[in-house]
C-alpha cells in the first residue's frame, strides 16, 4: 500500500513538472583545482541547467557549547507526541525539565555540500551566496526544481552558491539527536564553512564576500552567525523569519511531528527516535504550504523528499537576540507565512519590516524586507518563488556585493 502510494505520487510529479533529471556531467568539463575540499566529488548541472554543481562531503571539525539536555531519546511515537502537547501546554514546564547548563561538544563531521557556478562560466571569487535549509528540508530547498532555483536564479546573474545539508539531515551526518544536533554546533559548523570559503579551502577560491541566505531554522542559523561571528557575512538574508511566536504553537500541532522512521520506513528506518519529520503530507501543506499558491506535484516532490529535525533543534530554538551586526539584513516571507507569521505578516504590523528594528538596530540602511504574493512558509516551492529571487538578488546589488 505504502510503496504503491509512492510510485504512484512519483508518477504524478513526473508528468506534472516533466523535468529533466538533474544531468551528471565529465568531470574534464570543469578545472581540477575547483573539486579541492570535496570527498568523492561529482558534478551535475541545477535543477534549471543554468549553474554547474560540484558536490560531495566535506569533513568539518568542530567545537561548540551545547546544552546537556536532561532527556532521553524519546522511547516511541507516543513519548514524541506527548513531548509536544507538553512544550504547548500552558504554564508548560517543559524548558525547565529538560533544559540543563552548558555541555562543551566537539568532533568531526561529514558535511555533505554543494558548490554551483554559472554553466559555461567560471567561479567568479567576489561573492558567495551561503545558503542554509530550514527544518524538513535538505541542500535541495535551493535547487528544489527547474524554475524553483535559487542555486539557477543566482547562476543566471553571474553568482556562485554554496549549500550543504545541515548536521543531521539528508545526506550529511546524523550523531546524536539530543545532545549534538543542536542549534548551537550548527551555527559553528557553518562558521567552519564560511572560514573555508573565504581562505580558499573550497574549490580552490578564496570568496572576498559572503552573503548569508537562510530558510526559517537555517535563518535562525543566520541570525547566530551574525550574533556569534559578525565579520563572517557581508549581508544576511532571512527567509521564514519574523519577531512574531504567537503562530508556533498552531503550525506545530498542524505539521505533526513524529519519529522519521515511522513516519517514512523506507528512507529514515535507521535513524533513532530523536529524527523527527512531519507526520503526513497534511502535516508538510499545512506548515509550508499556502493554496493557490503552489504547483500541487511539488508538494508531492516535498513530502517525497523531506527531511529531519532533532529533538535537540526543536529544544534549543530560542528567541534571537539583539545584534550589533552592521550590514545590511533583508527579511523575505511568504506573505501567508504561518508558524512565523499566524498566516498573515501584514498583522498586526509588517512583521518582516521589524525583524530590523526588534532584532538588528545597527543594520546597515542599506537593508530591505519582502512579502511574497500567495506563499506559505515554503517560499521556495511557490510559484512567487521568482520574485523573491529577484527581490533578493537586487537587495545583494544595491549593496555592492
Ligand atoms: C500559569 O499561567 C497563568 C496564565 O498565563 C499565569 O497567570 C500564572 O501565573 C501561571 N502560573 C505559574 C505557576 O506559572
Ligand atoms: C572533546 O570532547 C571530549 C569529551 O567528549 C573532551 O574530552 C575533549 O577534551 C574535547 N576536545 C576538545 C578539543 O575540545
Ligand atoms: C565578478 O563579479 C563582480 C561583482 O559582481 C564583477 O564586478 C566582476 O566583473 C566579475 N568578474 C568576472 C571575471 O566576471
Ligand atoms: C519562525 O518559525 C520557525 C518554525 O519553522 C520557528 O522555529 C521560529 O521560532 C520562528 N521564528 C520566530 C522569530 O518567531
Ligand atoms: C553589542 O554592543 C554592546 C555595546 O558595545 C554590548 O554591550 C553588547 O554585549 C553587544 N551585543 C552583542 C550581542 O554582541
Ligand atoms: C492580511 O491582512 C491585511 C490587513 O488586514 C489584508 O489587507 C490582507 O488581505 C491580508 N492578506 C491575506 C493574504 O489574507
Ligand atoms: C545610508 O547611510 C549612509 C552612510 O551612513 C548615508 O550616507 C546615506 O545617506 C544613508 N542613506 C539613507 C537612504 O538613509
């Protein structure tokens, strides 16, 4: 019944879109110096075909202070359902119960990543775009599909992107789910890559500009970036990010959580009960989606291909702090955004206009904000995806970068 499911949403999301596959390409095709730092490289062109990608792992080795949860991994579905009702309970105890001092964590990590360049180009060493994936996603959310292209949009102007998978998901490594996987180490992590990428230690380019473009957990790795690491970005770029929590609790009952392996054997069967993804394509549409806004086939294509938060991420997400970071921030949402915006970011206010002033007041005037017509939280899987694109890449321009 359940691989039936999947064949069949596998055909439908094949005639929808009838997308050429991804095309793997020789590697005499590009310059050898441009596959240093990555293990067991291959190359493929974008979703699109407007960039050529280089993908593979990078070890990162890192250190970082997490927090010691005082929690185990939950023993099964019905323990992760009642973590939840509990983390939404009035007067919930939860933070207090689980929530221990702070926990030195250290190792080496496969990363696995994804470098593009305009195709029939060459890596142009000004400005890498550095893009981090929100929950429920892996590296892909920037290259979802042909015309949802984050990696193809910038390609066409000339930018080179670089996008990984987070500690944890898709192809990357998946430690502990409770007490590495946190909030934290990922933010450290991607300091390591940035560091890389502005000394040369990734294809072989030494990037004089970084402009950091993170989706909803990834832009709550962005805003850490900035607060912890403020010389690493040049710009920041926060999608799915508003001041306002008060849609958290509604899109978290919608999107369902539960323990990935039971939520889709076939891919997450070995992954321990700490991995959790949406519980059903409901749970995916209801916490990314908004009607009429999308293609139905890449909602299939999301649910087909979605991805894992850890126990530990869902703990350590924390209200951002007030940051001295002094470029420019731009602030994209769908404008139906729900878990960061109750479905609406014109209400009570424009939420993505007072990122700047709630969370960023020495940003730079050179900073923007923008809602995007008929989006959920899922931008990047809208059919506004485009203009968003063309917002940001303007944004970038008209800051020099
Ligand atoms: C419980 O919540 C109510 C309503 O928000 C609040 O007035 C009360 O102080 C809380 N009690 C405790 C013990 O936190
Ligand atoms: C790494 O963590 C281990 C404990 O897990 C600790 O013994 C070691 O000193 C740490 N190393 C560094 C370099 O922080
Ligand atoms: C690289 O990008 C910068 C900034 O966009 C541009 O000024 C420069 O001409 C580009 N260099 C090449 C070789 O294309
Ligand atoms: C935005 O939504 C995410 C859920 O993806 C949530 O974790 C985060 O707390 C929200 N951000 C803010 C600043 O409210
Ligand atoms: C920002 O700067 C103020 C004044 O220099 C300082 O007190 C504060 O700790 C800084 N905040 C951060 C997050 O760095
Ligand atoms: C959001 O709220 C504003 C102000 O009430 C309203 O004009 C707009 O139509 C609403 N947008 C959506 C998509 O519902
Ligand atoms: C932005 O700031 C720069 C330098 O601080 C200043 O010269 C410029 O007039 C400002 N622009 C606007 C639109 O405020």
């Amino acid at each position: 019944m359940r691989s039936s499911a999947i064949v069949a949403a596998l055909a439908l999301a094949t005639s929808v879109l009838a997308a050429p596959a991804k095309r793997t390409t020789a590697f005499a095709d590009i310059p050898v110096e441009y596959l240093k730092g990555f293990k067991n490289p291959i190359i493929e062109s974008s979703a699109g075909g407007k960039a050529l990608c280089i993908s593979g792992m990078i070890d990162v080795t890192v250190s970082a202070t997490n927090i010691l949860m005082k929690s185990q991994e939950p023993a099964n579905d019905i323990a992760v359902t009642e973590l939840l009702v509990e983390t939404f309970q009035i007067n919930s105890t939860v933070s207090e119960k689980l929530v221990g001092g702070p926990n030195s964590v250290n190792g080496t990590f496969g990363i696995y990543s994804k470098l593009c360049f305009p195709v029939g180009g060459s890596i142009n060493a000004t400005t890498v775009h550095f893009t981090i994936h929100g929950a429920g996603f892996g590296r892909e959310y920037w290259d979802f599909a042909p015309g949802y292209s984050y990696v193809d949009f910038a390609a066409e102007q000339g930018y080179t992107t670089f996008s990984y998978d987070r500690l944890g998901s898709a192809q990357s490594d998946h430690p502990d789910p409770i007490q590495i996987v946190q909030l934290n180490i990922q933010v450290s992590i991607a300091h390591e890559l940035i560091q890389s990428l502005r000394t040369g230690g990734i294809s072989d380019t030494a990037f004089e500009h970084v402009v950091g473009v993170g989706h909803s957990l990834g832009s709550f790795q962005t805003v850490g970036i900035t607060t912890r690491y403020p010389d690493d970005l040049d710009a920041a770029v926060l999608t799915g990010f508003s001041p306002s929590l008060a849609g958290i609790p509604v899109a978290f009952a919608g999107v369902n959580l539960a323990p990935a392996a039971g939520s889709q054997p076939l891919r997450f069967s070995s992954l321990a009960n700490g991995y959790l993804s949406s519980g059903d394509i409901h749970g995916t549409q209801f916490f990314f989606f908004r009607a009429p806004g999308f293609d139905p086939a890449l909602l299939d294509l999301a649910e087909m291909n979605k991805q894992t938060v850890t126990v530990g991420e869902f703990l350590t997400i924390a209200k951002p702090v007030v940051t001295n970071f002094t470029g420019p921030i731009d602030v994209v949402n769908g404008e139906s955004d729900f878990p960061n915006c109750s479905g609406n970011c014109s209400l009570p206010y424009n939420l993505a206009a007072a990122v700047k002033d709630a969370f960023y007041p020495l940003a730079s005037n050179g900073s923007s904000w923008y809602l995007a017509p008929l989006s959920g939280h899922g931008l990047n899987l809208h059919y506004s995806a485009p203009g968003a694109y063309e917002h940001i890449l303007d944004f970038v321009k008209r800051n020099g970068l």
